[in-house]
C-alpha cells in the first residue's frame, strides 16, 4: 500500500487509517507438499531480500535510522513475541528499546503459566508448518545460546475420533502433507502403550514424536536475556502511554519518558486493540483458566510420558507430562469467559462450573490423575474471528509493524515471530510466508 504524507496520516493510538485492502489468495495457496521445496524457497526468497540489501542500501538505510531517533527500533511489548523481537534486532546490530507495563514474565498478559505445547502436525492450518519449521530451529538455536533447556521433546499423543475430529484428522492432513513423522494407535494399542490415558470407546491416537513443550516463562526470558547481551535496553514496569508516527519517526511516551526510533513495533498481546485502536482489529478476549491435578510419576517427563490432546464432545482438552513431582497441568481449549479488559482476567476466582468440567476430564481420561484441584491459574486468548495471528505492517505508516491476535495458540511460533516482525521492521518483508496472516483479510 502506498504510504501518505506521514504529516497528514500518523498512525497514532486511537486515529483511523481506514479500512485495508484483501490480501489476494486464501489457505490453501500457501500450502507446500514438499520439506525441501520449503527450504528451497526459503532459501531463495532470503537470498533474493539480501541481494536487494546491496551495500549501498544499507549504508542508505542505517544512515536513515541513525538520522532519525535515538534508536533503530522500539518494540512495545516484552512477551512471547516482543522479547523475541527485541532478541532479532539486537542480534542484527540494531539499537533498541523494549518496553513493557510489567517485569518480565509477569502472570497478567498470556505468557506464564510454565509451559506450552509445540508440534508440526498442524490441524489448525497446514499453512503453519513452514513457520513452524524455522520455529524449531530457532528454539534450539536459543537453547545452545542460554545454555538452559527450553523445550523438552517430550512427543505429543493426539486422541479423537478419526473422521469425526477436527484435530485428530488436521493433525493427520498436515503430518501427510508435510512428511511430519506421525505413528498411529488404535484405542487399544494406545492404552497399551500409554495406560496413564483412557480415551473413550471409538478414539484413535496419533503420536508427534518430535513435538513437546516449552518451558515459557523460560523462553520469554532466554529472548530478553540474550537480547540485553546484545545490547538491547529493555525497560520493565514502564507503561506506554501513547505513540505516533510523526514525519517518519515513531515517538513513544511512556510514565517515565519520551523515545524516538526509526521504527516501532507493538506487540500488545491482550491489549492490542486498544494499544492499536485506529486499526479497529477485530479482537476479543477470553479468560482461560488452567488447573493442576495430582497425578502418579508414570507421568513424569522424564519416565517418557508424552503431552496430550483429547478431541471429547464437549471441549479440546491438553495437558502435560509431570515437571514438579506432584501434579500435572490440564486445561479446556474452547471453554472460556469473556473479558472486557485483560485488567479484569483475575479479578474473580474461578467458578465451580468452570472447574468441574476439568474434574470430570480427570476422572474419565487420566486414570492415573486425581481430580482434586491443587491449583489454578488464569490467561489471556486473545481471539480473531478465524483464529489466525495478524502479522503485518501499518497500511499507511511502514514503520509501524505489529503482531496480535495469536487466539491462544502463539506461544510455539514466538522464535520465528520475532524474526518476522525485525525482517518487517528493517527490510520491509520477510522471506517467511506470512500473506495468510494479514491485517487486510478483514477488511470490506
Ligand atoms: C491458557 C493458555 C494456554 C496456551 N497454550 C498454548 C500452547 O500450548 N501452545 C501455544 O503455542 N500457545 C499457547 N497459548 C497461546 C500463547 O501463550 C500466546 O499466543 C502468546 O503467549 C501470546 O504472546 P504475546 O506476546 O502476544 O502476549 P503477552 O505475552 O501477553 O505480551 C504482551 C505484552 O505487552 C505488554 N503491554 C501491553 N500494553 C502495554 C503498554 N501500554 N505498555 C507497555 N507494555 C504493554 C504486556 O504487559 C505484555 O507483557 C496459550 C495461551 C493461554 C492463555
């Protein structure tokens, strides 16, 4: 989209830049049959951007960011997807500013909560699998960085009904399509293999063994920590109060201070549509509440107990193998409340009725669980109307570059999200095959 006078069109908190345009091609123009087709493309796309990249044009371009604010970049957000952001650019040499309302790793937004699932088979979308592909090599390119175990391969067990689950058949389509290894039990060989589960009569299972979990907490602060090696400054607890973009330059107010920064990146989280109002995202919000059982050490990581996903009537539910001798961690995918502000998420404790449901997954499906609750806690989806993230640049302010609405399944994709959004940030585009994800699919 062409840009306009920056003068007469800032992209400021609050302003309307009107409706953008429909991104050309749907779901399954993105779809690739082939891994090493994937790699190829990849390759020759990031090939083609560095070519561009002539020297004469960096030089131009760090001229420009020099000239124009006191850092390169300044990333609003310091969750999943902005301490990822920040760890990319800094690892490229830019200067910048991070800034979040909270420390690090805080409980309020919709990265805590110990761990998150991450697998290939993708029954939401196979258009994914390519993201999530360089999402594992940048995982394991952080983890020898930290030093500390980020993501354990624990496997994933997926149980539904075949032909009748969304996510049992998905994660089948997508495994087919992308050569992802997946082995396939039928009930009873699933119990055999796995007596801790007791999937109902006419389930099947597919396992990932290359799937598991990510520690989150963890992999927020390995992006952070490493992105301050690099020189990054990062500022927690420091709210932002507004933000513009005036004649080129993003300028940021926050309760302590004013920034400038060739470009800006907002990722908001749970509070994206009001941090990006002019934009009007289509975003609602969910409170998720998740629960830890006491469960035998047959489920311990460590003893091979793998994740695990139960397609039942009534909800998706998931879980995960045991990481602190005692208890596991299970929640509902689709049952939620909704929330007005991400400020209200703790304000009640949970219902009754939002935990018996649990209960009863418990007690028909984990047999070696109890379905006392030892503890709770609350998070943040942050929904679009079809589920899929919103990665994208403003459509008439390019320096502003923004990522939302990961509809409670963006944790595993934080590692490449973050380089994204400093490819969208310093280049203009990316190599990785995002149109899917653009803001524009919603327009008129
Ligand atoms: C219960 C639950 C289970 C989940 N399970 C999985 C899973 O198994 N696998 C998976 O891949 N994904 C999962 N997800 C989804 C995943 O956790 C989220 O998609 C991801 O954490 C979103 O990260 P984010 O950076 O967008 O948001 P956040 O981590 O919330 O970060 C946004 C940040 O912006 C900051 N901010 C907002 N406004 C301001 C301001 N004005 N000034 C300064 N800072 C500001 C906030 O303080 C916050 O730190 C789950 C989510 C939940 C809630």
């Amino acid at each position: 989209m062409r840009r306009k006078d920056a003068r007469r069109a800032p992209a400021v908190m609050g302003a309307s830049t009107g409706a953008a345009r429909r991104a050309p091609g749907g779901r399954g123009t993105q779809l690739r049959r082939l891994d090493r087709m994937d790699g190829l493309l990849y390759a020759c796309k990031r090939l083609r951007i560095q070519r561009r990249s002539s020297r004469r044009r960096m030089r131009a371009m760090h001229r420009e960011l020099w000239m124009s604010g006191a850092y390169d970049v300044i990333v609003i957000g310091l969750g999943a997807m902005g301490s990822s952001a920040c760890y990319h650019l800094a690892a490229r040499g830019h200067r910048v500013l991070g800034l979040d309302q909270y420390h690090l790793a805080h409980d309020r937004g919709s990265s805590h909560g110990e761990t998150r699932l991450i697998r290939k088979a993708y029954f939401e979308n196979p258009s994914y699998v390519p993201l999530l592909r360089r999402a594992y090599e940048l995982w394991e390119n952080l983890e020898l960085e930290c030093g500390r175990t980020l993501f354990e391969r624990a496997g994933l067990v997926t149980f539904g009904r075949p032909g009748a689950s969304r996510v049992f058949d998905g994660a089948r389509a997508s495994g087919r399509l992308y050569d992802i290894p997946l082995e396939e039990f039928s009930r009873e060989q699933a119990i055999g293999r796995w007596p801790i589960y007791r999937p109902p009569e006419g389930f099947a299972a597919a396992f990932e063994p290359g799937a598991g979990f990510l520690y989150a907490e963890r992999c927020v602060l390995a992006h952070a920590n490493e992105a301050r090696k690099r020189g990054a400054e990062l500022r927690e607890n420091e709210p932002v109060v507004d933000f513009a973009i005036e004649n080129r330059q993003a300028v940021v107010r926050t309760a302590c201070g004013r920034y400038t920064a060739a470009r800006l990146i907002v990722a908001g989280g749970g509070w994206s549509a009001s941090l990006l109002r002019e934009l009007v995202l289509p975003l609602t919000l969910r409170k998720m509440m998740l629960g830890w059982f006491p469960a035998t050490s047959d489920h311990a990581a460590e003893k091979g107990a793998p994740g695990f996903v139960f397609d039942l009537d009534d909800d998706f539910y998931y879980g995960f193998p045991q990481i602190d001798g005692e208890s596991i961690k299970v929640a509902g995918h689709r049952r939620f409340e909704p929330l007005a502000a991400p400020e209200d998420k703790d304000r009640l404790p949970p219902s009754a009725q939002r935990i018996a449901p649990l209960r009863q997954f418990v007690r028909d499906c984990l047999p070696f669980a109890q379905d006392e609750m030892l503890r709770t806690s609350h998070c943040i989806y942050t929904m679009t109307p079809d589920e899929d993230f919103i990665i994208d640049r403003h459509p008439t302010a390019p320096e502003l570059v923004f990522a939302a609405g990961f509809s409670g399944h963006g944790f595993k994709f934080a590692s490449v999200v973050g380089e994204i959004l400093a490819d969208l940030a310093i280049e203009g585009e990316t190599a990785q095959p995002i149109s899917f994800l653009s803001a524009a699919r919603f327009s008129a």
